[in-house]
C-alpha cells in the first residue's frame, strides 16, 4: 500500500499544476505505471481542455505497455459526456488493467458511476489510497458538490494592534500594513481562485482593482455588494480587466442570512472558490453565519491605536510563517 501512496502523492504534485485554470473542473493529476517506472502522467488541462487521464495516456510513447500497466489518479474517473468523452472509456478502450483511486467523485454525474464502469470491464479498482490528502487537494471541488457553495477564503491583513484600517484617512486608497512580498503572496492567491468579494465601504475607501495584476495568471471575477447602488462606474472594479458583478437588493434580501444568500447566487453561477477580502464587515458577515473554510490573516508591524478592529473568529491554525517582517497565519474551519 506504501507504494501505492507515493504514487498517488505525485498525482498530487502535478495536479496542482492546474490551480486556478480547470474550474469548474476539478484539478487531478494521473500517472501511469508499468513495472514500478513511471511511463505517463498528466493533469487536468485549462477548462475545456483533456482531463489529466487523457493527458497521461497521451504521454505513454510505447501504448502497447498500457495493457500491462497500473493508472493512479487523485480522484475517481468521469464516466459521462461533457466538454469531453468519458476518461472510464478511455481507459477501458486501452485495456488497462488496474486503477488506483484517491478519492470519489461526489459531482452527481459520477458518484461511483465510473467505478462501476471499469469493474463492469474486468478492470481491478482500489479506492480511498491516500483518500484525506486527495479530498483535501480537491477541497474546492468537493465543496461545491456537497455543500452546494463555493470554497470560501477569508482573507485580511491586521496591525501589530488588531486593527484592519484607520478610523479616517486622507486618500481613497489603501493604507497598507503588509510589505511588497506579502501583496504579491496575495496577488498569486487571487490567481488560483475563481473569484473575489468586496463590499461597498472597500470600494468606496481604497478603490481596489482586485485583479492578480503582480502575478502570472488570470484575473478573479470581481463580485461587488452594493446594496443602495452607490457606486459610480468610474471605480476600478468596473474596468475591463475582469469581469465584475454587482450584488444588490434586487438581488438578496441584506437584512437576513446574507452569507448564506451570496453562496446561494455563487453556485447558481458556478463559482467554485471565492476569496472574500472584505471589509471588516463583510468578512465578520461570513463568519457569524459559519460560512467559510480558511482563514487567511496577515499580522504587520504597524501600529495603529486606534481604527476599524479585525474580524473577531476561532480556527484551527494549519500554516504559520514569516514573510520578511510580517508574519502569515492559515486558519481552517473546524465547523463546531
């Protein structure tokens, strides 16, 4: 079983390669192996692209060893037709002969389906190898199918003090309290996720772009609340970079439930990992009602006095780290 591990945790490696570009596909990583030499591996493609078993057999340069081989992959193989055929048929049309699976599939259309199909073709399936650290790679994916809502991000940075922000500034931008290194840490987060969440009083104070501007990768889709309407298109967020969409009250009701109204508009538009950066109001929204999965708090050396206090939370510390003078703290939700 050893074995079989370390070949499932290089199907994680790769995977990761994905990050940020397969959504709403989940972003799994494949290798092939033929006695114990790994002869194929691949990950899932930019969305619309090959999913990785595709990209892994593709990758075998003698294909008559595939009938002899063993297929590893992060999460179980689909078995119905979408952007792309079934990778269950492919890997039957190839006659390989034994699959080991990290984790299953809970999206609807599998659920077990592809399982079913390799057995129904003579091919020896294991399930659940290294099945927490597959589950936790595919926490986005699997989030979206079984709780019906996005991955959700909290993210902030707080002064030496526990303050977010002064009380009262002189410009409408931000004042920052973390250094170069850490904004661009932020940029490459905002790159790996779908999308990104603000409220009005953000937009109104700093005038963000929120765009991944200091990082290779796309831009997340900008998701403004904006109850009353105030903003005016001449803020950022409207700019064409990326795409932005306004939250109002023609569209959920902000006296109730407000996290949990957004999470509901969020699937329906098939956003599957959000970041929501604030502001204070806005993060401390999602926690009250228990909607989130990390915490994601930078501590700088600033010292404020006074201003608008941090959001206030419990968590289970998973990261800590220095990032030059400031310090990273990563926070998982324990859902108690």
């Amino acid at each position: 079983m050893k074995i079989h591990e370390n070949y499932i945790k290089r199907c994680i490696e790769i995977a990761k390669n994905g990050l940020g570009t397969t959504a709403p596909n989940p972003m799994v990583g494949c290798v092939i192996v033929y006695q114990n030499q790994i002869i194929g591996e691949g990950c899932t493609s930019a969305y619309g692209g090959n999913h990785a078993e595709v990209n892994a057999i593709q990758s075998v340069i003698d294909k008559s060893l595939l009938n002899k081989a063993t297929l590893y992959v992060t999460l179980e193989p689909c078995s119905h037709f979408g952007k792309t055929p079934p990778c269950s048929d492919l890997i039957i049309k190839h006659q390989i002969p034994e699959v080991i699976i990290g984790a299953l599939d809970t999206h609807s259309k599998v659920a077990g389906k592809g399982i079913e199909k390799l057995k129904a073709s003579g091919c020896n399936v294991t399930v659940g190898v290294f099945e927490e650290a597959c589950q936790e790679h595919h926490n986005r994916f699997l989030t979206f199918h079984n709780k019906k809502r996005p991955y959700i991000i909290l993210k902030w940075a707080k002064t030496e003090d526990g303050f977010i922000a002064p009380k009262t500034k002189n410009e409408q931008k931000p004042v920052w309290i973390t250094n170069e290194i850490s904004r661009q840490l932020v940029h490459k987060w905002r790159a790996e996720e779908q999308a990104i969440l603000v409220g009005t009083n953000t937009v109104l104070e700093d005038n963000p772009s929120l765009t991944a501007r200091d990082w290779t990768g796309k831009n997340p889709i900008r998701v403004v609340l904006d109850r009353k309407k105030k903003l005016a298109k001449d803020f950022q967020v409207f700019k064409n970079e990326a795409e932005t969409f306004m939250v109002t009250e023609d569209d959920i009701n902000f006296s109730e439930n407000v996290a949990k109204q957004i999470c509901a508009l969020l699937y329906k538009k098939n956003i599957q990992s959000i970041i929501i950066e604030g502001g204070s109001q806005t993060l401390q929204t999602f926690i009250d009602e228990n909607l989130w999965d990390e915490a994601r708090v930078f501590i700088g050396k600033l010292i404020f006095n006074k201003g608008i206090k941090a959001p206030k939370f419990k968590g289970k510390k998973i990261h800590e780290s220095s990032i030059l003078e400031d310090t990273l703290k990563i926070y998982s939700n324990t859902y108690d």
